[in-house]
C-alpha cells in the first residue's frame, strides 16, 4: 500500500513539474543555469520557434516565435540608436555650421551680411582646422528672410566662396570664382525663387540650396593698403536696393567654440537648422527618422525621457564613429604610397543635386575636423587661387602623434607652391589650434609657414621642422609646440598649388619619432 502511494505522488509530482507556468524572466532554451550556453550567434539564428539568440546589444529570447517584451524593448532601443547615429552622420555640416552661425550673433554682434574678421588667435582658435596665415572674412544670410542678395565683390588677390548649409559650394568668390581676381557683381538666388521677377543681366549667377548660406572669403595680400582697399570696395545687400559697404567686425579678440557639442545638445541645433529649410527629396529618409524623435520643422523640440536618453547616446556613439573614421578612413587611402598622409579634401562631390548619391564616410572624414571647402579649394589645376591640404594622424611607424614625445619632418626643397606653404598643428580633441597657453605668440607656436624670416632652410632648400612640448636645443626657429598630455595632428598647406604636388614627383616626408 505505501509503495502504491509513493508511485501516486511521485505520477501527481511530474504531471504538475510538467504544467506549471513558466515566468517570462526564466524562459531559456534549457535552464537558466545553461541560458548562455544554449544561446546562438545571430548568424546561425533561425528566428523561429523557443530560441536565445546572442547580440552585440544583449540576448534576443524568443518563445514559439514571438519575440518576449524585454527583448522587443532591446530591439526597439537598439533601432532609434542605430537611426540617431544615422541622422548625426548626415547632419555633421548643418550642425557645425549652424554652431557658427550662432556664434556670429551671440559672441560678435554680426547681423545677416555683416563679416566677422577672425585673425588673432582668440578670433580663429574655435574654428575647426583654422589656418594660422590670412584672416577669415566670414558672413551669413538667411535667404528666407533677405529675398535674393547681390554682392559687388572688389578685385584683387583673394579666396573666397559662397557656401549651403550642407557645406556644399554653390560658387567661388575671387581668384577661383567667375571673376578670376577681376571682382564682378554676384547675384544669390534663393530655392525655389521665382526667377522670372529678376533681370540677372550683369551677375554671376550662384543658385542657393539651402535657405541660410553662409559667404567667406580671405584676402591673401600681405599688403595692408590693398586689402583695406578691397575691403572699401566690398558692396553688399538685397536685390533692388542700394547697395552699402559691407560692414566688417574687426580686432575683436573674442573667442567662440565652432565645436559640435556631444550628446543631447547635438540634436538641439539640428532641430535648429532643420527650421524654415526646405526639405529635398534625397533627404526624405532623415527627415522621417527625426520624426520619429519629434524633430520637426514648426514643432517645439520636447522628447521623452526614453527618447532624449537615445540620442544622447546616438550623438556620442555618432561621434565615437567619426573619430574612427576621421583616423582610419573608411573609403580613402594614403596620398602617397606607403605613408600616412591624406588629402583632406576627401573624395565627395562639392555640389548637391538629385541625381548625387550620399557620400556619408568621404565627406563626414573631412567635416567631423574641417569646416568649409570651395572648388578652389579641391582644385588640381595648379594656379595662384588653389590650395591643397595634407594630413595625418600618425607618424612613420604608424603610431600615434602624441603630445608627450618628440617628432620631426623633413620638407624636400623645390616646393610646389608659387605663394607660401604652411605647417600647422590642432588638437586631437578639439579639431582646432593647440591651445598652448605657455606660448606668448600663440599662432606662431601652432604653426611654421615659409614666410617666417626666422625659419632655417638647409643648403640644399629643404627644411626639417620639429614638434614637441619643449623645443630641442637650437631648434627654436624651426619649432611649433603640443600640448605634453594631448593628442596632435597637422595639417600641411600648399598656396598656389603647382604642378608637381598633382603629379606627385614632389612628396612631403613622413613625421619620424626622435629618440
């Protein structure tokens, strides 16, 4: 009888061990004990049925097919991250751009059409890759707000452009420009203007894409008498009205951060930017991601906590991105054989139209460091107008340039560049100038151009320039100085651009370690 009841318990033990509910939290392929060695790779997931599938973002768990709520809040998260990463990669130069554009009014006082002159260190040390030698002559407008603009650009040696706010050109100003150094009445074009309400006889023609454009130029005369000139012969102003004098905000000394911030307040000036902008076609997939974050024209920027926690995240993993990019690009390789320098103007095209595919990693390597690129600027036909532009993150040996250890770079003699060439230094961190502030001539110490009276050239016309935190004995003249604990990159400049730099029978030497 007792070994009839024990067998009847034992029946009633398993028929309720085999019944009884299984919480969702415990819910694995076998036990909880063996969760992680039951799971599978995504690659060799079936998707189908009980199933722990294992993923860079955590364990997916599937029962009978249906995806549990914890991990269909995984896969959620995980898919606004991945569409906050892809808005921050499309929008790298509307945000820089618009980060400087408030500056101009916030720390300069400037209106639309109003230039800020940047020329000191404090006024060119927040801009992204600044060169040390000509001044910034920099003005904005909203077209939405000015109709068409008409500018009496003046002659004489200049650099200069009209820019979108995608950083794309839509024309050269100066030597480069319809002009070619000559100066002619430029007429901007709003999007989408009625073209018929204008009589264009007598302009250069620049068509805008974006409603705020921003118009820079540099003079590049070391003569002060003709540059005060050109800038006496500087007309702008809308369309039908007379035309004034530009103004120009000078030796101000203030400083501004052209930095894109991290984290959540990235996203602020993209809501910023994204406001009164017409919106092309080729953009429509962006748009609908911000949507979904409630980033739209005409609406207050309010997320939930959850939302705002994502693109926080997105805009530093963004980031974190285009650092990796900016160091090993994606889609570039070395502009000589087996070194590490890059031609900094990337391989993406300077014009927006619908029939241009994305260039996302070519064009975010270069606009993550460098704000504003012209068809000057890309330009390999050799003249006085053109510049080009090398850089690096790593010295000979492929190691990292690195404010604590001493480095040097020869120059070869017959340097393909009919103005000047220049040596400039910027920080890891910031993109900009270092800022050392040991140094009493700050651009001087971040930058060595072959103008500099003091700089030693060896017999043979080559020049060997050093960089480190102290300089080495006797080399002073020679010398441009890091920061010990910070990480360094430089950018070499060539104006008026020759020949031999595009064929590449000139080549820079590479950064060598000095032991």
């Amino acid at each position: 009888m007792k070994t009839k009841l024990k067998l009847l318990l034992a029946v009633v033990s398993v028929f309720f061990s085999c019944n009884r509910p299984v919480s969702k939290e415990t819910t694995t392929i076998g036990n909880t004990e063996n969760a992680n060695e039951n799971a599978v790779s995504l690659v060799d997931a079936t998707l189908q049925g009980d199933e722990l599938i294992k993923t860079d973002f955590g364990d997916i768990q599937m029962e009978q097919t249906f995806i549990t709520k914890e991990s269909i809040d995984k896969l959620n998260h995980q898919l606004y991250l991945q569409r906050a990463v892809s808005i921050y990669e499309w929008s790298l130069p509307v945000v820089s751009f618009q980060k400087w554009y408030n500056a101009s009014s916030e720390v300069y006082g400037a209106n639309d059409l109003d230039f800020v002159e940047n020329k000191s260190f404090d006024e060119k040390v927040g801009i992204l890759t600044a060169n040390a030698t000509t001044p910034y002559v920099i003005g904005w407008a909203n077209l939405a707000n000015t109709g068409p603009v008409v500018i009496d650009y003046p002659a004489g040696p200049s650099a200069g452009g009209v820019l979108d706010f995608f950083q794309l050109s839509l024309g050269d100003l100066g030597l480069a420009g319809q002009d070619k150094g000559k100066g002619g009445k430029y007429l901007i074009i709003p999007n989408g203007y009625d073209v018929s309400k204008l009589d264009t006889k007598g302009y250069f023609v620049i068509n805008a894409t974006t409603n705020k454009i921003m118009i820079g130029t540099r003079f590049l005369s070391t003569d002060q008498a003709e540059v005060d000139k050109m800038k006496d012969n500087f007309l702008i102003g809308k369309f039908g009205e007379p035309l004034k004098p530009a103004k120009f905000i000078s030796n101000t000394n203030k400083r501004f951060s052209g930095v894109m911030p991290s984290g959540y307040a990235y996203f602020e000036l993209v809501h910023q930017f994204i406001q009164d902008e017409p919106m092309v076609q080729q953009d429509k997939i962006f748009y609908t991601y911000m949507r979904y974050f409630g980033i739209e024209n005409g609406q207050p920027l309010n997320p939930s906590a959850e939302l705002k926690k994502t693109l926080t995240e997105g805009a530093k993993l963004g980031e974190l991105m285009s650092r990796a990019n900016q160091i090993e690009p994606r889609e570039d390789k070395p502009y000589y054989d087996n070194t590490t320098w890059y031609r900094l103007m990337g391989n993406f095209p300077l014009t927006k139209s619908s029939k241009t595919d994305y260039y996302l990693d070519e064009s975010n390597e270069y606009y993550f460091e460098a704000v504003t690129v012209t068809a000057g600027m890309k330009s390999n036909t050799p003249g006085p107008g053109t510049t080009s532009y090398l850089t690096n993150k790593k010295d000979k040996d492929g190691n990292f340039l690195l404010g604590s250890n001493t480095y040097k770079i020869h120059i070869p003699a017959d340097m393909p560049a009919s103005n000047f060439w220049a040596f400039t230094i910027y920080s890891e961190v910031t993109r900009c100038f270092i800022d050392n502030t040991e140094a009493k001539d700050k651009l001087r110490a971040t930058s060595i151009d072959s103008r500099d009276k003091e700089l030693k050239i060896n017999d043979d016309g080559s020049v060997d320039l050093y960089i480190s935190h102290t300089s080495p004995e006797g080399k002073e003249s020679n010398w441009v100085q890091t920061n010990e604990d910070e990480g360094w990159f430089p950018v070499f400049r060539t104006y008026g651009t020759q020949q031999a730099f595009f064929d590449k029978t000139w080549q820079l030497g590479d950064i060598e370690l000095m032991k």
